[in-house]
C-alpha cells in the first residue's frame, strides 16, 4: 500500500474534524445541562452534517474507516480499569450485569421497532 502526503492529509484532517464534532456535542452538553453524553450528540451532529451534505463523506471516511478497523484497541482502556478495580467490581457483578442485559433487550427492541417502521414507510 503506497501512503501519500495527500492521503495522510485526508486522513488527519477527517480525523480532526470527528475530534471537533465530539468536542462541540461535549461543550453542547455542558452549556445546556443536557443528560445525554457529549459524544451521542457529536454523533447526532455528524449524521446531520453528513445526511445534509453539508460534511462530504470522502473528508472523513479515511479516517472513519481506521478507527473502525483499530476499534478493538479502544476496549483496551477499560478492560484493563475493570482489572485494575475488580475488587470494587465483583461486589456489584450482578447489577452490572442485569444493567447490561436490559439496555441490550431495550436498545435490541427500539432499533427494532424503528427498522420496522421504516420499512413499512417505503
């Protein structure tokens, strides 16, 4: 694979973009109390800028498509806090657990209930 100075310029500038829209749906965040984690919102900010065509998605797709193909990296942090804290951990395990489950069946069943919807509107 040939890298280009232009390619790594793509690449950063991307990244540097996905890095601002995180960083404004945090100051989002902050500035209106919301209850909702910055980074939804820099998301939610992301999908419209790209759904207007306001935000080309060749600027950061290079970019896109590296941290989705590092993703598994990124778990390395908190695998290594829930060892690092595990005595605090084991004591709460079945809570986190129960937790994990029911936001797993809710968000299985929201997403569901919208593909559905969607597919019906077609």
């Amino acid at each position: 694979m040939h890298i280009t100075s232009r390619g790594i310029l793509v690449y950063l500038c991307g990244l540097a973009v996905l890095v601002a829209l995180g960083a404004l749906g945090d100051w989002l965040v902050r500035l209106t109390g919301a209850a909702v984690p910055g980074s939804v919102v820099g998301m939610l900010l992301l999908t419209a800028l790209l759904e207007t065509g306001v935000l080309p998605i060749g600027l950061v797709r290079p970019a896109a498509d590296f941290l989705v193909r590092h993703l598994a990296l990124l778990y390395v942090p908190a695998g290594v806090a829930l060892l690092a804290y595990w005595g605090a951990v084991r004591g709460e395990l079945l809570a986190i657990a129960l937790a994990a489950i029911t936001s797993l069946v809710a968000v299985l069943a929201v997403v569901g209930l919208i593909v559905q919807r969607f597919e019906r509107a077609e």
